[in-house]
C-alpha cells in the first residue's frame, strides 16, 4: 500500500524540499519508486535539487490544475539527472516557475477532490511506493487543501519562538482534519543543544512523535539547494538520520 | 611598512649578528673585486710581454725597448709586486671600511655584545617558558575544556595553578553579576583545608565586594584590586606590602597559627577583558628547601597564560548552560490564548468547514478502495 506522505511547515525556510528531496532519493536507492509533487508556487526549489531544468518542464502541477494536461504528463522521471544510478525511479511534478500570479495554486475546497485524484492517478499509473508532497507553508487554504489527502504529515520546525507559536496552531488545526499520522521532524537544531532533550520536549509540547532532531551543519547550507546532501555524504550521520526517518515514515 | 634604509632606527633595529655579516659580506666583496681585478691586470701583463719575448721578438715594439730578457722579468715582477703591494692595501682599507661600518651601523658594540649573551640567557629562558606552556600549561587547558562537572572545573583551575606554582594554598574567587567576589574553591595544605568543590564543606568567608556601599572602587583588597584593575599583582610578603590591606588575611593566619606570606593574585579574564574571576595562589615553597619564597616571575607569566585557559573553560561552560536553559524558555513562549485564538479563527469559517467535509470524503473513500484492494 502506497503511502501519502506531506512535508509541511509553519515557516518558509526550515528545510521542507531540503527533506523531502533527501526521503525520496534514500527511498529510491533502496529500490523504491517515488514521486514528489511540488505545491509550493511562492518559491520552488525542488527542481533544482534534481537538476531538471525550467524548459525541461514541459508541464508543471500548476498546469494540472489547469486542467491543460494530465498528472502524468507533469510527472518527469528525474532518476537520470543524479549523479548516481538508482535501485528505484524517482518522479517529480514540478511547481509551475514561470509566473506566480498567473499560475492555479490550490485555493478552495473543492481542489482537494481534484489534488486526490491527481494523486491516486500518479500512484495507480507509476506504481509508486511512496508519494511525497512539498506543501506551502503556514495555515493558508493552499497549505490546508493539501493537507486532505495525506496519510502521514511531517511537521518541519526549527527553534525558534516563532516556529513553536506557529506550529503549535498548525498541529491543532491539522488535527481537524483527519490526517492518519502526524510527526514532528526539528531541522537545524544547534549542535551545543542536548538532541534527546529537544525531542522529549518536543514531544511533551505538541503531543506527537519526533521522527528526527537533525542539527544544522554548514555543508546542507553549503550545497544551497543545488545537490542532495544524502547523496553527497552518503556516510555522513546526518544521511543515516534521514534514512532512519525515511524507513519510519513508510513503514 | 615602508623599509627606509637609511634611518638609523632602521639599522638599529638589526641585530648584531645581522650586522656583522652585512659588513663581513661588504669586505669579502670588496677583497673578491680587488683580487679579481688585479688578477686580471696580471695576468694580461705577463702574457703580453711574454709573448712578446718569447714569439716574436724581433717585430714588436716593447721588445725592443728592453735591453734583455733578464730586463722583462724583472719589469715582470715589478708589475707583480706592485700589484701585490696594491692588494694589501686594498684589503686593509676594506677591513678599517668594515670596521668602520659596523661601528657606523652599530654605536655602541659592546653594548651589542652584552645584549648578544644577554640574549642567549633570556633564549633559554624563553625556550623554557614555551616547553612549559607546550607540556604543562596547554594539556592542563586540555584538561579543563573536557571537564563537564563545574565543581570539578573550578577546583581543578586552582588545583593545577597550585601544584604548578608550588604553593602551599590559594583561593579561586567568582565574580558575581552584582560585583562581588564569591570564594567558590579555599585549599590549604599545611593547615589540612579543602573548602568548596568536590570536598562537600561549604565556605563561610563573606564575598568580597569590588565597591563599597558609595560605589568607591574597593582598591584595598588585593584580589578586588586585581578583579578592578585587570592586572596580576605578585607579592613577596603581605605583612611588609604596602598599598593593601591584608586584615582579613591576618585574622585567618592569627585564628589559624599560620603565615600567609607570599601571594600571587591573578585575574581570569575573558576575551572582552571583563575579569570573570580570579586566581590566588599564597605561600610559594621552594621545591628544594620547603621553604616559603616569593612567586618568581616567570611562575607568573605561566600562571597568567594557565589562567586565560582556564577562563576559555569556565565561558565555554557558561555558554553551554545558558544555551541548555535557551531551549527550556523558548518552550514555554507558547502563548495558549493566542493559540486558541488563532486556531478558532481558522476552524471557524466556511472554507474550513467545506473542506473538512471533502476530507472525510477522501479518507473514506480511500479506505474503502483500500479495503477492496485488499479484499
Ligand atoms: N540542517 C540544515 N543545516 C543547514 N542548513 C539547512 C539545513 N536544512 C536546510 N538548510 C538550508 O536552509 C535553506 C532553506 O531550506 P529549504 O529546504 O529550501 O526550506 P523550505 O523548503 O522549507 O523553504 C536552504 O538553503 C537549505 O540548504
Ligand atoms: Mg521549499
């Protein structure tokens, strides 16, 4: 049974296509097919992570919610752009680059039939393992749309007052709407922080699983969006982090 | 910086050493010039006329001018020895020239030559210095950083500074936030003392406070004095010191039997020069004798370099505390009411309603197509 997975946050910043680019290259090199559907039109960074080029794209997610193709024509298998060959495949359905005011973004209720069904077609047609989606962040209906059609929503925070203010309303917000499964993931923690002690704080404060306290280094920053940490330091503690996080979220 | 060779600060700057063989060099150069040149002036002399003589005697005009061949040799060597005599003189004006421009270069060479085996002692002395810090001081700054248990810490700062200064005791001193010195470590080891630390006995001693109660600087306290001024002070004897006040000092060695002599006070300061605390270590004992002597001065200097690494650890320690506290407020700004508030507003309206409706939808239909796959 293919899993839904939704990388959301309160913040633009905390490492949401950071992450999710990372799960699906490590679930791909373990032999699994994955595809990443890109939501978040305010700032695109996913294609960049798999070196697919804007005029590459024939069709973005945008254009699906157009109504100007099918899911699968903006699905590119992007498993031939790194640097290494995979076990798996990973597909990518790009957020539209080009203009942001023209483009369709997810905006009322009834997009989310329209979202659930683009997602069981992807799944059905490309025999996907795992479906993973890079949200808008916050609490804006684009955000809360997408939100209906996961079976498990990984919630990014960094610490900061903001993002324990912010993701607090959005974990209880969250919670109306039925999501299966609900994770905590901390990124950029500082490393002079006692990590068991984040997560059971964490834990403590929103009531929920934490899936990982990662710690912010400076070679995730240093590859500034452009490459894949996991498949850069393969044998790097971060990496083994994020698989461990990767097997938790589809197992 | 530009180089100007010719101020005499510029020169006066060299050392001997440099200068000696800047004026050997000159002499040598000159000697190899002269030598060269009469070398040269030789040499064409004897071939021209011995080519004459021996080759072609008839044709050539010097030939003739000479009455025989005994003649030429002697013109010879005449050349010879007048070349000779030209060289001497050449290399003693190049050595009174080279004598001259070290004096030049240099005024006063005696002077240099004292500072030359002045300079071989302080070497030693150097080098002794720097294989301390390198054997001693800096694995103890090791030491320090890897301990995680304050107490320990800050006994371990006074315990090594002691040991390594051969003191018979010596208080370690905190520096409040409303500017007191805390006593936070006390050992004696003669008077079988261990207060704070690790040793479970608390210290009753009254902080020392660095202002009076009018906000006066408490400059008569040594430990205050250096906790103000930022400046080690090194004493010999603090009954004949003059300038402070050792009252509190007499009182301990006249309820105690004891004689606090010599005092070496040391303040911890931080990379912002803020003196975060400070080190005394009393009664240094000659390692010999056993006898209480005074702190030498390059105990002081090593003291002060183990004193700096010892601040590095206590900051580094403060640090991490106060990070450790950071993350147990930052949980805590949650602002509940703000939070309902925020969550209400959103729940509330119709779009939200809408869509929860359109969720359950999916999550039932996915379940139930789920149920039917498996099925
Ligand atoms: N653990 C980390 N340590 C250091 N930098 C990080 C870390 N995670 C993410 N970053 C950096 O933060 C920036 C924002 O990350 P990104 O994944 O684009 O965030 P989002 O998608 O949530 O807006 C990127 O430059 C990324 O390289
Ligand atoms: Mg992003």
């Amino acid at each position: 049974m293919s899993k839904t997975i939704l990388i959301h946050s309160f913040r633009h910043g905390v490492g949401r296509s950071t992450i999710a680019a990372n799960l699906a290259f490590l679930l791909a090199s373990e032999g699994q097919r994955v595809a990443i559907i890109d939501t978040s039109t305010k700032a695109p960074a996913t294609h960049l992570l798999f070196g697919l080029k804007e005029d590459d794209m024939a069709y973005s997610f945008n254009d699906y919610l157009l109504g100007q193709c099918d899911i699968q024509q903006a699905a590119h298998n992007v498993t031939g752009h790194l640097k290494e060959s995979l076990k798996g495949q990973i597909f990518l359905v790009p957020a539209n680059t080009k203009s942001e005011k023209t483009a369709r973004q997810l905006n009322d209720a009834q997009d989310a039939l329209l979202l659930n069904t683009g997602c069981q077609t992807l799944i059905d047609s490309l025999g996907l393992d795992a479906l993973l989606i890079d949200t808008q962040p916050g609490v804006s209906e684009t955000a809360l749309v997408a939100i209906t059609v996961a079976d498990t929503l990984v919630m990014i925070l960094g610490l900061s007052k903001q993002d324990y203010q912010g993701t607090g309303v959005t974990m209880d917000v969250v919670r109306q709407l039925d999501v299966p499964r609900v994770v905590l993931i901390v990124n950029e923690a500082p490393t002079a922080f006692d990590f068991d002690e984040i997560e059971t704080k964490m834990e403590q404060t929103y009531n929920c699983e934490v899936v990982a306290v990662l710690p912010h280094l400076d070679e995730v920053m240093a590859l500034a969006n452009k490459d894949i940490f996991a498949l850069r330091y393969p044998n790097h503690s971060l990496t083994t982090q994020l698989r461990k996080a990767a097997i938790n979220l589809t197992s | 910086m530009s180089k100007n060779f010719f101020s005499t600060q510029y020169w006066g700057r060299l050392s001997i050493t440099t200068k000696f063989t800047l004026a050997v060099v000159v002499l040598l150069a000159l000697v190899a010039l002269m030598a060269l040149t009469s070398f040269l002036a030789l040499t064409s002399v004897r071939r021209q006329t011995e080519a004459v003589l021996l080759t072609n005697p008839q044709s050539s005009q010097p030939a003739l001018e000479m009455a025989d061949i005994e003649d030429a040799r002697r013109q010879i060597n005449q050349t010879g020895q007048s070349a000779t005599t030209v060289l001497l003189v050449t290399i003693a004006v190049t050595v009174i020239l080279a004598f001259f421009i070290v004096l030049l270069l240099n005024k006063s060479i005696t002077r240099n030559i004292n500072r030359l085996t002045n300079a071989a002692t302080q070497l030693q002395e150097e080098k002794k210095r720097s294989d301390n810090l390198l054997n001693v001081v800096i694995p103890i700054g090791v030491a320090l950083s890897a301990e995680q248990n304050f107490d320990r810490l800050l006994e371990k700062i006074l315990l090594e500074a002691k040991s390594f200064c051969h003191a018979d005791a010596g208080t370690l001193y905190l520096r409040t936030e409303n500017d007191n010195l805390n006593f936070v470590i006390v050992r004696n080891d003669s008077l079988n003392i261990a207060m704070g630390g690790t040793s479970g006995n608390s210290i009753d001693f009254p902080p020392v406070p660095l202002f009076n109660t009018t906000g006066k600087p408490n400059h008569s306290n040594v430990a205050a004095h250096v906790a103000l001024t930022g400046d080690s002070i090194n004493i010999p004897d603090a009954y004949r010191a003059e300038g402070f006040n050792f009252s509190g000092t007499k009182d301990f060695d006249q309820t105690t039997g004891y004689r606090s002599t010599s005092f070496l006070t040391i303040p911890l300061k931080n990379a912002r020069n803020y003196v975060v605390g400070v080190l005394q270590l009393i009664n240094a004992l000659d390692q010999n004798t056993g006898q209480i002597v005074a702190f030498s001065q390059s105990l002081e200097q090593i003291a002060a370099s183990l004193s700096s690494l010892a601040t590095v650890a206590l900051e580094a320690y403060i640090r991490e505390q106060n990070l450790r506290q950071e993350i147990q407020q930052l949980r805590i700004e949650i602002d509940e009411v703000k939070r309902q508030r925020q969550v209400t507003e959103i729940v509330e309206t119709d779009f939200f309603q809408d869509l929860q409706a359109k969720a359950r939808n999916i999550r039932r239909r996915g379940r139930s197509s789920r149920l039917e796959e498996s099925e």
